[in-house]
C-alpha cells in the first residue's frame, strides 16, 4: 500500500457541511485537485477546517520533497497546483494558506495543530476578511545609468574622467530611481490596510531581464480597491523611465501571518 501524508494547503472558518465527519469530502470547495491530483476535503476542529489533501510520501515527504523543489519545473508544476487550491477556496471565504509544502502525518495532527493555534487563526481570518493582496511591480523601461555614449577618450586621464562621470550618472539615476518608488509604494501604502515591500525578483526567476525597482503587495478592503487600481493606473502614467504592472486580486499570502509571540503554523 502507498505511504499518505497529509498536505495542508490553508486554513478557513469550518465551512459547516452537513457531514462534519473529519475526513469527509469538502463538496463546498467544489472539485478542486490537489498537487498529486487528489481530491481536495477538509479537516475539522475548533469551528476551523483546514484545507487539505493526501498525497503519497514516496514524492511528497520529507525525501521526495527534496528533489521535486529543486527540480524547477515540478517546483511551478507543485506551486500552481497548491495556488489553485487556494484561489478557489478564496473565492468562497477568507482562507489563510500555508506555506508550500507543509505537510503531515494524518488528520489527527492537523487536528490538534487547529485546536493548539486557534485563537491565532481565528485572529487571522479576522483580519483578512473582506480583503484581499494586490501585487505591483516596477520596473526600470532601460539600464540604470545608459547614456549617450561618450567620444573615444584621448588620453588615460580623460578615460578616468569619462568612467568616473559614467559612475555618477549611474549612482544618481539609482538614487532618483529608487526615490520614485518609495513614492509610489507610500501613494498605494495610503490605500491599503497593511502593505510590504518584498526584495525585487531575480531576473532568472520572472524571465524578464529588466531590474525590477519595486516589488510590493498591499492587503486592501474589497470596497477601496477600485480606488487602489485607480492609484496604480496613475502612476503608471506619470512615469516615463518605469513600467508598472498590478496583479491580482489574490488570497493574502502576505498578510495571513500569525502574530509572532503566538505559535506560527509550523
């Protein structure tokens, strides 16, 4: 027989099925798949319901985990699959999702995780109810510091000044370049509830080759988010030198955090 764990992909109020049969198929969350295309149920306890699915140890334990993340393309293969999951839960209740790969042996233990942290969890889902992440990245349209390029040098103390003029343009078209986006990131901070400045992506990870100058995501109330693309569609404009992109709305993976002096969902 196949070993099973337990994967976990986000914690919600208990969506009150008629069966409240722990191990029940969770029909409210229709028939989402999860990352080893298993039907997706949940797990009951303390008027929570984590959000969950088992999947074969053979791939999805502590080994098998090991090689699929560092395996890229099963990496975004599993991660989409664990999204999924989440949007569509969202899409019905505030859901705090879990962190990729969080897995266990059986209910029982995700059992006794709800009921150890849920006041934690229900103070989160407090917070994330009616709100939802929106996501803005900017990026620079050229290199920083590209100029006109400059006459042969004629000498070595002309090559020196020339590099050394290069390297000032350069340091202030950063400084300038990172004042604008402070800019926008407290403009669209004002609208939102909480927001975060995540570190900029590698251009290896996005496939774009662009510097990415800002990388931020805002929790807003549902009712201020047509004011919040407003903003963001704003400073799009204003900005010659900046490409700026808005995503989503996605459920709060960067709000759904437990407060630190509590136990975090390990």
């Amino acid at each position: 027989m196949t070993d099973l764990g337990v994967w976990v992909y986000g914690v919600c109020a208990d969506p009150g099925a008629a069966n409240t049969d722990a191990a029940d198929t969770a029909t409210a969350f229709g028939d989402a798949r999860g990352v080893d295309g298993e039907v997706v149920r949940v797990v009951r306890a303390a008027d929570l319901a984590a959000v969950v699915g088992s999947v074969d140890l053979a791939r999805f334990g502590e080994d098998g985990l090991r090689r699929n993340l560092n395996d890229l393309d099963q990496l975004e293969q599993i991660a989409r699959a664990h999204h999924s999951v989440v949007g569509i839960v969202a899409q019905r209740r505030p859901v705090a999702p879990t962190r990729l790969a969080t897995v266990y042996d059986d209910d029982d233990r995700v059992r006794e995780v709800l009921e150890e942290h849920a006041e934690a969890f229900r103070a989160t889902l407090d917070h994330i109810a009616g709100r939802h992440e929106w996501g803005v990245k900017a990026y620079a349209r050229n290199r920083i510091g590209d100029s006109e390029p400059s006459p042969p040098p004629t000498s070595g103390s002309d090559y020196l000044r020339q590099r050394q003029a290069a390297l000032n343009a350069t340091n202030e078209s950063r400084r300038a370049a990172t004042a604008t986006v402070e800019s926008i990131h407290e403009r669209l901070a004002d609208v939102a509830v909480v927001a975060r400045e995540h570190r900029p992506q590698d251009p290896q990870l996005t496939g774009d080759k662009r510097v990415m100058l800002l990388n931020g995501a805002y929790l807003v109330e549902d009712e201020a988010a047509d004011r919040f693309r407003g903003e963001v569609a704003a400073a799009a404009r204003e900005q010659d030198e900046l490409d700026v992109q808005l995503t989503g709305p996605w459920p709060p993976y960067s709000f759904a955090i437990i407060d630190a002096e509590d136990p975090r969902w390990p």
